[in-house]
C-alpha cells in the first residue's frame, strides 16, 4: 500500500523523521491497532519547512499558469487512480465509514478541481487616475507562504480546502495535521501533490504537537496567512497569535447548527434530513445539527419518526458498508460526550434514546425536555448526541436558534420555499439550507461562519481573494507639475 512510506514527515521534497526525541503514535481508534509511527518535527524542522515553502515559492512564479492548472488536475488523477488505498486508510485512520469516505473523497476532487482554475484567474485591472497621463494597474499576487492547521474530522478535504487554494493561487505551503490523522490530513497529501508535479519544497507537511513546538508554527515570520480548522477555543488563541505577529487568520471554527421544521413541512424527508444531519460521520461535523426545533403541531408525529429511524442506525465496524455510526476519534472526545450526557441529564433533560458508551463507541443518544439554556443546547456536541427542542411561532425559532454564540449553519424545512429564505435571513449563520441537511459545502459556494464560528471565506472566488493580494503600481507616462 502507498501508506507504508507516509510515516515521514515530508520537508523541502524529502521524507524524512523529524529532529525531536519524541514519537507520535498513529492508532486505529476501533481497533486500538498501531497505523504507524512518527518521529515529530520540533521548531527547527519548523523553521526548514517554511524556508523550503519560501524558496520554491520563487520557483513556482516561474511556472506557466496552465502548467500550474496541469499538476493540480495531476492531483486529481492520482487520487482517482488510489481511491480505494485513500478510503481505507479513511477507515483505519478516523473511523470513518464507507459512506463517509466515499463523500469525504468527492468533497476533495471537486475542490482540487476548482483550485486548478485559479492560475488562470490571477487577474488585474487598469483603473483610471485622478492625474493626467497617469494610470493605475493593478496586480493580483499572491500572498507568499499559507501555513495549514488542519483538524481530525474530515482532513482530507480539510487540508484540501485551504491547501489546494493556496498552491493554486501561487503561494508555498507548510501543512500540520492533527495528531490523530497525520496520514489522511497530512502525509497523504504531500505524496499526491509531490506525485503531481509541484517543485520539492513548495508544499510541506510537519507532524508534531502543540506540546513540542508551542505557538511556533503560527509565529514564525515566513508565512503571511494561517489557515485553521478546528475548535473555537483553540481558533481564538491562533487568531490572537496571528493578529499580533501581523498575519491574516483564517478561521473555521465550531458550531452549533439549528435544524428546524415548520408545522407545513414534509415529515418523512425531515426525519431523514435530521438524521443525516446529525449522525454523519458520528456527529464529528462542524456543520452537524446539535439542536432539532420542532412546530408543537407536529413534534409528536416527529419524534415518534425520529426515534424510530435512529433506533435503526447500526453502530460498530466502519470498515463494514453497513456501519452508520464507527468510533469517534479518541477517548478524551468520548469522556467529553459522556459527561455532557450526564449534565444534560442533571440539567433535566429526558433521553428519549440512550446508547451506550464502551470506549471509544459511542451509540447515538436523543434528548427531549431540553431548554434553550442548557448546556446540552449550548455547546457544540461534537458526537452522536442531538436535542430535541418544541417551538410555536417563527419567531420563538429564530430567538431559540440565534440563542448561541456560535453561527456555521443551520435548515429549515417547509413546503414554503420563500417562507424558509425569509426565516433563513433572520438566522445569525454564515449558511443555512432551506429543505436540505445542515452539512453542505460546494467548491464555488462563499463557506465560513458568523460570530465565534470563524473568520473570512472560503471556497470558490472567495478563496483566490483570501490567498492573494492585490498590488498597485502607478506608471506616469508624463511628468506631474509640482506646487513647489
């Protein structure tokens, strides 16, 4: 398998161990199996990474730009050609289902795709100029070096989101995966842009911790942009960090996404939606639905539906096309799941499903009785773990589902399609989807959140803006007059 060299860390075109003494361990979290191991990069293989990115940077303004657009559709046919290696080390590493595989490796070709047109949409203007004889041009470049800090949920596409934008919009990269999918969200990566063609060194991959590198990778004076995915709390600290080093952050952090039904809505497809939107990838979706509010005409007929279909969600091997639910990624995300169970049962909250939790199994759990105050209603529940919440008029809805300091996404269902969109403009949300699932993200859609859900845009126009920058340059074809 092409897995068997990915082990490295992957600085300046070479695979090769990092310089710290210390060792990650890359484990299979249903079987507890040991994937690989990595000797992690320390500040100083840091500081090679981003030399390198800087240096081959120089190299890749060289390039023709549909030579650029050539390797990234290069990257594309490599991972068609090891599609199958890719989903199952989607399975190994995460616990990631079949099904989750299938749609996390779609999510990463569409984008790679998108990014390939950006060599060839590094347009300028010429404007005009208040002098005479003047005019002003101009230049859309890119920004240098993109640092990547990507999570454990979905890396692949993760990574790729950010990645495959900046090298298309010309800029070097250095890429730190989570420690709980080096491979998928790192490694793998490096091998298929370096199977592509891009010059050694302009993409770089480090495997490491926060323990042995500190805020390093994000203070360090080569890159311009740092990319994170990932929790809020950790969001906030990297985006004072860059702000303070004079860095542009960008930030896709956690949510706590509404999925509302209207009293004239199709019951039955809502039911699907709802459970697609909670239980994908069990529930480890920024994007997933934490909270279902329900019109009281028709939360009984809901519920009983709901409670039904989740009942059938089989839990266990993700390596089996039957599997809905695997593993969530490690013991401390199952610890968190249990206690926040336990609290929202002490708050007063009724679980109209319980599953069990056995290490890092975790059944879905359904709960009624929740207020809007709680803490299961609240937080961002990060599992297979949703609430149930009644509502009456419109406008209960909307004060119950901008009741969050988050604000990803969110959907509403009705038969009323310009009712929805109306409702949908009062959401404090970065997206919400009228009749669809709360987890969507197309590559030429603007993606990002409002107030602690992140920073900036992605995806499509907005990435090539939020990867480059634009550069005036005035030519006087005369001489100004001076005043003195």
């Amino acid at each position: 398998m092409i897995y068997s060299q990915l082990g490295q860390q992957f600085i300046g075109g070479e695979w090769r161990d990092g310089k710290s003494d210390n060792t990650l361990i890359d484990i299979n979290p249903y079987t507890s199996e040991v994937i690989t191991s990595f000797k992690i990069a320390n500040v100083e293989d840091i500081d090679d990474a981003y030399q390198a990115a800087l240096k081959a940077k120089l190299e890749w303004d060289k390039v023709n730009a549909y030579n650029k657009r050539d390797i990234l559709e290069n990257a594309v046919k490599y991972i068609e050609a090891h599609e199958e290696e890719i989903a199952s080390i989607i399975v190994q590493e995460l616990g990631g289902t079949r099904l989750k595989a299938a749609f996390e490796i779609g999510l990463v070709k569409n984008m790679i795709k998108e990014a390939a047109t950006f060599p060839l949409r590094m347009e300028g203007k010429i404007l005009p100029s208040t002098e005479d004889g003047k005019e002003n041009r101009l230049y859309r470049i890119p920004a240098g070096v993109v640092g990547v800090i990507s999570p454990f949920n979905f890396p692949f596409f993760l990574s790729i989101k950010s990645v495959a934008p900046a090298l298309g919009a010309g800029n070097g990269v250095v890429l730190k995966p989570h420690e709980d999918s080096p491979i998928t969200g790192g490694t793998l990566i490096g091998k298929i842009f370096e199977e592509a063609g891009v010059p050694k060194g302009l993409l770089n991959v480090v495997v490491t911790d926060i323990k042995e590198i500190g805020d390093s990778f994000v203070e360090h004076p080569i890159p311009r942009i740092i990319s994170f995915t990932g929790s809020t709390k950790v969001g906030s600290h990297i985006g004072q960090i860059a702000v303070k080093h004079f860095k542009k952050p960008l930030l896709e952090l956690g949510g706590n996404s509404a999925f509302i039904i209207l009293e004239d809505a199709d019951i039955d497809y809502a039911v699907q939606a709802a459970t697609f939107s909670r239980f994908t990838h069990q529930g480890q979706i920024c994007m997933s639905a934490n909270r279902i509010l329900i019109h009281k005409a028709i939360y009984q007929n809901f519920v009983d539906q709901y409670k039904e279909k989740v009942s059938t969600l089989t839990t266990g091997d993700p390596g089996d096309p039957q599997t809905i639910i695997g593993p969530v990624i490690n013991n401390r995300q199952a610890e968190t799941l249990e206690k926040l169970i336990a609290k929202g049962i002490e708050q007063g909250a009724v679980p109209l499903v319980q599953g069990s939790i056995a290490g890092r199994m975790v059944e879905p759990t359904v709960f009624v009785n929740v207020t809007p105050e709680m803490d299961v209603a609240q937080e961002e529940l990060f599992g297979p773990v949703v609430c149930i919440i009644p509502f009456e008029t419109e406008e209960e809805a909307i004060e119950i589902a901008n009741d969050t300091r988050f604000g990803l996404s969110g959907a509403i269902h009705t038969s009323n399609i310009e009712r929805g969109v109306e409702m949908a403009k009062k959401i404090h949300t970065g997206m919400i989807h009228v009749n669809d699932i709360t987890i969507n993200d197309e590559p030429i859609v603007a993606f990002g959140g409002e107030k602690q859900s992140g920073l900036g845009r992605l995806n499509g126009q907005w990435s090539l803006d939020e990867f480059t920058t634009l550069k005036w340059i005035s030519v006087n074809y005369g001489q100004r007059k001076f005043p003195y």
